[in-house]
C-alpha cells in the first residue's frame, strides 16, 4: 500500500531537518495522491529540479516506492519556475517541496537513471 503523498512529504521534510537541513512546501497538491516535485537548491547557487519518474522506470519488486528523475538543474531559477508552472497547467494538484540539505539528494529521494 502506497502512503498518501501529504504523509510522504512529511516524512521528507522531517529526515531533511533531522540531518540540519531546511525544506519548505511551496504547492501543496492533492493529499493523496498529488505528484511530487523536488526542488535542491546548493550553496553554490545552483537549483537542480527533480520530478516523478516515468512509469517505465518503476522496478516491479517496489511498485509502492516513489521514484524521481532529475528534470533539470540551472543557475537560473526562472526557467524550473517557468517549468513547474507548466506542470501546474498542466496538473494543479503537484507538490513542489524545496530542500537545503547537508546529504546529497540520492539519499533522501529514490532516484532513477536516465
């Protein structure tokens, strides 16, 4: 049984702050089942974002697990804005939860490989 995304993203923000870290929700979407997009800003300026993996990529063995893909990752923070806000057109109900985290992004979200 897959948890609800409010319950997912919770738990999220409390291992980025347990580990020092800061994170924040910037959409809340759909308590269910809304998607879930990432986004990890770095002290160097960079905004990398990541969002739900294509179907394809999900491993049979954890159907329940989500899984994320890099989307993009730029110094210029109004291209990922013009790009969620396509995404919102396109689906209201997503998640966008920004992080600052001392743990590289790998460790806190299942990501796949392209």
């Amino acid at each position: 049984m897959r948890v609800t995304t409010d319950f997912w993203v919770s738990a999220l923000m409390r291992r980025v702050f347990g580990e020092g870290g800061f994170a924040a929700i910037l959409s809340r979407g759909a308590t269910e089942a809304g998607a879930v997009f990432v986004l990890a800003r770095d002290r160097f300026g960079t905004t990398t974002l990541y969002g739900p993996a294509p179907q394809t990529s999900y491993d049979s063995a954890r159907p329940d697990e989500r899984q994320f893909s890099l989307l993009e990752s730029t110094e210029d923070a109004s291209s990922i804005d013009a790009r969620l806000e396509r995404e919102r057109r396109f689906d209201p109900d997503i998640w966008v939860v920004e992080i600052e985290s001392n743990s590289p992004v790998q460790d806190l979200i299942a990501l796949t490989k392209p």
